[in-house]
C-alpha cells in the first residue's frame, strides 16, 4: 500500500464556492449571479408569516372595486425584494399596483434554496384586493 502523504491538501476552498453552478455565489455579493427561476429550486421563497400585505388604497374605498396586481420580482439570498427587478406584469388599477409596491418594500421571505443553499430567484405573484362587505 502507498504511503499517504497527510500535508498535501485534498480540497480547496475554491472547490466549494458555488461559482459554475445554478444558483452558485459569486463572493459575499450576490448582484452577479443570475437569478435562478423559481421553478428550478428546491425549496420555493415563501412570505414569512406575521406581516401585513398590501392594503387597501383609501382613494378606491367609496367605489369598492375589487383589484388583482401579477407582479415578477427577484428575492435575495436574504429574502428581501430586490426594488429595481420589480415589474407589474398586470394590474386591474394603478393605485393597486402602486400598494403592491409600496408593501413589497417592507415584506421579507424565507429565502429559495437550491441543494441547501440560498439562491437569488426570480418569481411571480398574484396578490388580490377586496373590501370586505359593509
């Protein structure tokens, strides 16, 4: 048997940075690295619960409309929107897709995961608007 020679290294750290692959790290800044969409992960980016959505726009609640805002937005490795990505793909009014904004700001997710590390992912969501009745 050959003689196993302990002070050469088997690995290096650069063997585990993530670069190369789907969802890999690019350093400590994540603003590089593609986001990965949100059906490729192992774990989806989910609202963390106890936070208040969008609400209501006071300048609609005479008229009482119902609303529905799709937004496509990514999420960082720490579960917060990344504001510039935001992008309203539908939206029934204005001052709705302007309340989505404004509480996508403040709202944080788990975030997605891919093999047990946390991705930037790009995903799509649907939030819905109704008054209750009076």
């Amino acid at each position: 048997m050959p003689s196993i020679d302990l002070t050469h290294l088997v690995t290096r750290e650069a063997d585990f940075s993530g670069r190369g692959v789907v969802g890999g790290r690019n350093g400590d800044d994540d603003a590089g690295v593609e986001p990965v969409d949100d059906d490729r992960v192992d774990r989806p980016a989910l609202l963390l619960p106890g936070q208040m959505g969008p609400t209501y726009p006071d300048a609609l609640r005479d008229e009482a409309p119902d609303g529905v805002v799709v937004v496509r937005f990514v999420i960082d490795t720490a579960g917060r929107v990344e504001t510039p990505s935001l992008s309203v793909m539908r939206a029934t009014h204005q001052q709705f897709a302007d309340a989505v904004r404004a509480a996508l700001d403040r709202l944080v997710y788990s975030p997605a995961q891919v093999d047990g590390h946390s991705v930037r992912v790009r995903m799509m969501q649907r939030f819905e608007f109704h008054l209750a009745s009076r």
